[in-house]
C-alpha cells in the first residue's frame, strides 16, 4: 500500500507509475527502512531515484519517480553529477520552513551540476552533453537532489574545463546570493557604489561569506557582542568606516552587531529577516533582506547576466570553488551530511552528493 504523501506526490508533480520502491529514513536516522511496494523495483527509462521529504517535518526518503518530463521551452533536462548541501535543506525538514502542508511530498537541494541530456524548444547556447551548473528552485522538478532536473537555459553557466562537477556545485547558491545582495544595495540604498570602500562580511567561511572576504576576523576569539569594538579599533579600517555589512549568517546577533558597526547611512544586507525596525529610524541605516533564488522574476534578468559571466570570472580566478567533500552512497548519503551540517560540524567545505551512485 502507498501511503497518502507518496500518492499525492505522484499525482501532483508527473505521471502515474505501476511500480516503485521507497527507502525511508527516519529524522537522521542513518539506518535506511526498506518498504517494498512491488516486487519488481527496476527501473524504466522515464523513472529516476530522488531524495524526499515526505511529509512537513517527517521523513527524508529515497524512491523511485519519474524524470520531470516532458521539457518545456526554453528548458534544459540535465542529469545530475553533483548535489551540495546547504543549511536551508535540513532546515526545511527540522522546522517545516518555505512549504505549505499540501505541498509534500518535497524535493530540496539547490546546489547543482551536471550534464545536459535534452534540450527543450528554442534553446540555442547548449547541446546535449554539456557540462553545467545552476541554482536550483523550491519547485520538485528544478531541485537537485534527484538524478534528473530541469532547469531554464537563460540561469545556466557552463562548467569550466579545470573544475570537476562537484567543484562547481559548490558555487551557485552562494555567489548568487552573494551577488543579487550587493546588486540590491546599489539600488535600495543610499550606498551607490562600495568600490574602494570598507565592507563587513559576516559568516565569511560559508559559501555566501567567502565570495567577499578578504581579512578575517576568527568569530571563536570575537563574539558578536565585542565585534564592533573590534572592528573600530582595527587598524585597517579605523579611517575607513564600514559602509556595507553582509550578514550571511542571519542571526539577530549578527544583524544587531553588523548594524552597530555601520556607520550612519551604511547598509545592512543580510540572510535573515529584519531583527531591528524599531532601531533604524533616524539614522539613515538602510535594511535589505536577500532572496538569492536566481527563478524568481525580480532576480531573473541579473542573474542571467551573473551566471552567463561566470565561467570567465572562474577562469580569471575571480571567483574560486570552495573545498568539497565527496559523500559516499549517493542520495542515501544527503541525510547524514545534513546531520552534520546541523550540528556545527561543517565550516569552510561544501559536502556534495552525487546522485548517479544512488544504489536502488
């Protein structure tokens, strides 16, 4: 018997399917649940392996679904070689977040690489075969943690030959987010241009910070709370007073203390929702809360330009990989790398997934 979740997945996103197997996780629990539905479990051409959450704060769990067919135009299908983790995963699953109940069951995993298998209608810059890497979307057949996404051809980049399918999964979500929120300062606030000037990132060993840094601050030896102290009493930027804070870690800490460093009239760009209205009136401090999601209509036409550009910005070593660490078995391996994440385990790697190892 399939139960409701699996059954409404199935109806709302591709075609119905005679056969399937699910191999169910518990919340972290590495120890996978067999539940065979069918005794013939092999796979069809249209049919693929992905990684689910199967209900708002349930399960993660690996069936098999159908490949996200047929492709729109202006759509590429790629099948994925590289899947990185980011924190947004594990908290979709802990805390319920971006899904409403009637969505589930979902497929997260924004962070991706691959090879184009087919090419939709009008697409003229891309061929079967090629090596790719995107950001994904909070929609089931644009997400990365399954064996074959789709994705639309204007936010694609091509891989350059020096990086390996992993190396580049590690980059879109993060320089993306990093970008459309310097992007937004230029035109939501009175700070016009930051060229030249002092800018504070915070949480710069993620992989939204690093696209940034340049001097570092160790946040183990400088809490939040004696940060800006440390910041003015900095030799290097003393008579250079930050302008732009870029808060990648989203905290009210980190907001509050990147917002105590801005000078007056500076800009505040941050992950997380805004934790002092009741504090920016007056001084000209200005708020701009990122979405980095590269689908949505207001970031689209930057982010064409952005991942269009991209593959020279790597080859000049303008923009750098982060360091990655290869997970074992496939899908089956995403759970426990988001445990870890989690838990505070991961700083300064970006674990990617490959999906083709996937054993059913």
């Amino acid at each position: 018997m399939t139960s409701p979740s699996e059954r409404a997945y199935k109806k709302r996103n591709y075609k119905a399917q005679n056969h399937y197997q699910i191999s169910a996780t518990s919340n972290y629990n590495t120890k996978p649940i067999k539940f065979h539905c069918e005794s013939n479990t092999a796979m069809s051409n249209d049919q693929q392996q992905a990684l689910l959450i199967l209900s708002k704060q349930g399960a993660f769990a690996v069936t098999t679904i159908p490949k996200p067919l047929p492709i729109p135009k202006g759509e590429l299908l790629v099948k994925v070689h590289a899947a990185a983790l980011d924190h947004i995963d594990w908290k979709i699953q802990a805390y319920g977040l971006l899904y409403p109940e009637d969505k589930y069951p979902v497929i997260p995993g924004l962070d991706i690489a691959g090879e184009v298998e087919e090419v939709g209608e009008g697409v003229i810059h891309f061929q079967k075969g090629d090596r790719v890497f995107f950001s994904g979307d909070f929609r089931n057949e644009y997400s990365g943690y399954q064996q074959y996404t789709r994705v639309p051809a204007d936010i694609v980049a091509k891989i350059p030959e020096k990086l390996s399918y992993s190396q580049a999964a590690s980059i879109p979500v993060g320089i993306a987010t990093a970008a459309i929120g310097l992007h937004a300062c230029r035109h939501e606030s009175s700070v016009k241009d930051i060229k030249g000037k002092t800018a504070l990132v915070i949480g710069a060993s993620g992989s939204v910070g690093q696209f940034g840094a340049t001097d570092c601050i160790d946040r183990a030896k400088v809490p939040f709370s004696t940060l800006t102290r440390s910041i003015i009493n900095s030799t290097s930027t003393s008579s250079t007073p930050v302008e732009v804070v870029y808060d990648a870690f989203g905290s009210a800490e980190s907001q509050l203390a990147g917002y105590d460093t801005l000078v007056k009239g500076g800009a505040l760009i941050s992950t997380g929702p805004n934790q002092f209205k009741d504090r920016s009136e007056g001084d000209g401090k200005t708020f701009i809360g990122v979405y980095g999601n590269t689908h949505v209509e207001k970031n689209r036409a930057f982010s064409s330009q952005l991942f269009e550009n991209l593959p020279l910005m790597i080859e000049r070593g303008i923009i750098v990989p982060n360091e990655v660490e290869d997970l074992e078995g496939g899908l089956n391996g995403i759970a426990d790398g988001l445990k870890r994440l989690r838990d505070g385990e991961i700083s300064g790697v970006k674990l990617v997934a490959n999906p083709q190892e996937t054993k059913v």
